[in-house]
C-alpha cells in the first residue's frame, strides 16, 4: 500500500503542468497567455516542443489569419430559440434537473417566455457563469440490436441540459460550421456524398494508418459529422496534442 501511494503521488506530480513550457502556457484548457500569439504566428516555440505539435500549431495560426478580425456573433436572439424550439422533436427526457425538452417546446409558444430564456442564455454567455445543473448529464445505455440487452452489446451516450446543447449546437454547429463554410476553412466532404462507397473511405483510413505507422508520426483518425459532432471535431485534436506532449515530457523526465 505504501509503495501504491508513493507511484500515486509520483504520478500526479507528472501531470503537473509547469514541467512542460508550451503546455504551461497554452493551458490545459486552452486559455493559457500564449493561446493569442500562437494564433496571430507570433509564439516562440520551446526547443523540446515536437514536431508534429508545431505543425499543427502553425496551420493553426494559418487559418486563424484567414478569418481576418471578425468572428462568429455569439448573441443569441429570439427568432433563434424559437425558430429550433418550435420545430423540435421531444424524443426523451433530457435532464436530470427535470427541464426537459417539453418545457422549451412550450415556452417557444410564447414572447414573453422566449424572451426569459433568450436573456438568460445571453447573460450566462457574456458572464462565463453556468448555471449548476449544466454540471450534470444523464448517461443512457441503448440498445445496438432490438432486444439485446447484455451490457457489452449497449451502446451509451450522454444527454446534457437541453438548453445547454442547444446553445452549443447554435454557436458552434451551426454558425461556426457556415463561418468556416464560407472562409474555406472545412475541406469538403470526401466520401459523404453521392457515388462515394465506404470501402473507398475504409481503403483510405487504412493507408493513412499505416503510413504514420512506417514514418512513426504521432496521429489520430476519427470519423464525425460536423453538423452533429462538432465537440468532437473540436476537442479530439486538441486533447491530441495536449496528450502527445505530455507523453513527450513524462518520457523525458523518465528517462
């Protein structure tokens, strides 16, 4: 027991982030000093920095100055809350904290009620305070094939507060999404279109695997639709290179 707690403390001190400078000063959630001059080209990067990591740094950089100086509008409006709310499907319940997608469907039926949830939206927007059931999801275990329920064939998803999606799903699906449509920022769909075969997208996934294999570069392929999962657009190349520095410096120090 005693030697578990002393490779337990041993390992926390690791992932500490002030063994690794460029991970020190981008952060571990991304607001660290040097996020903007990273962005604008202008950061000078430590000599242990890998590789692969400064690349993706610098394309970074490379398509933060081909959105020029105006960005998304992150306010949200009542046309907006009603024009989605009205029309949505109330397929399951949605929150722990009992507002469900009934009460927004309702709601959307009114001025006066749209109003309420439009301002408060906004106000946690320009704040940075969320409320505290946004803390909470409700985990769901669905079945993969009708009437197998054996654990291991479920497949689980996470359901955030309704308006919390919502909002994300506004800002970052959907504006987002028509910003970078219209930047030429997202590449166009390869094989999501008509006359593609998903042999010819599982040929390709396997080509580049092994590519990265033979040249040993760190890389990750993942599969999302950009409308639908955008957080995972997002946050899996971001955790990437956050975990492959961490790799870099814990070896380092290791060694």
């Amino acid at each position: 027991m005693k030697v578990l707690r002393q490779e337990l403390s041993s390992s926390k001190n690791l992932l500490q982030p002030h063994y690794n400078k460029l991970l020190s000063d981008v952060g571990f959630s991304g607001d660290g000093p040097a996020v903007e001059s990273i962005l604008r080209g202008e950061y000078c990067y430590p000599d242990d920095t890998d590789p692969y990591t400064q690349l993706l740094m610098l394309e970074a950089a490379v398509l933060f100055s081909s959105l020029g100086e105006q960005g998304i509008e992150d306010w949200v409006y009542s046309h907006d809350f009603q024009q989605f709310w009205l029309h949505a499907c109330e397929r399951t319940e949605s929150s722990k904290s009992q507002l469900h997608f009934g009460h927004y469907m309702s709601g959307a039926h009114d001025k006066d009620i749209t109003e309420l949830h439009v301002a408060s939206l906004n106000t946690i927007r320009e704040t940075g305070v969320a409320p505290d059931r946004w803390r909470n999801s409700v985990t769901v275990l669905l079945e993969k094939v009708f009437g197998v329920r054996l654990i291991t064939k479920l497949r689980a998803i996470c359901l955030l507060e309704a308006d919390f999606n919502w909002l994300n799903k506004l800002i970052f699906a959907h504006r987002l999404e028509v910003h970078c449509r219209i930047h030429n920022l997202a590449p166009q769909e390869q094989f999501a279109k008509s006359k593609s075969c998903c042999e010819e997208a599982s040929l390709i996934k396997n080509l580049a695997t092994d590519g990265g294999r033979i040249l040993h570069n760190s890389s990750a392929i993942t599969s999302n639709d950009f409308d639908q999962c955008y957080n995972m657009i997002e946050d899996v190349p971001q955790s990437r290179v956050w975990l492959q520095e961490l790799m870099e410096s814990r070896d380092s120090l290791l060694g």
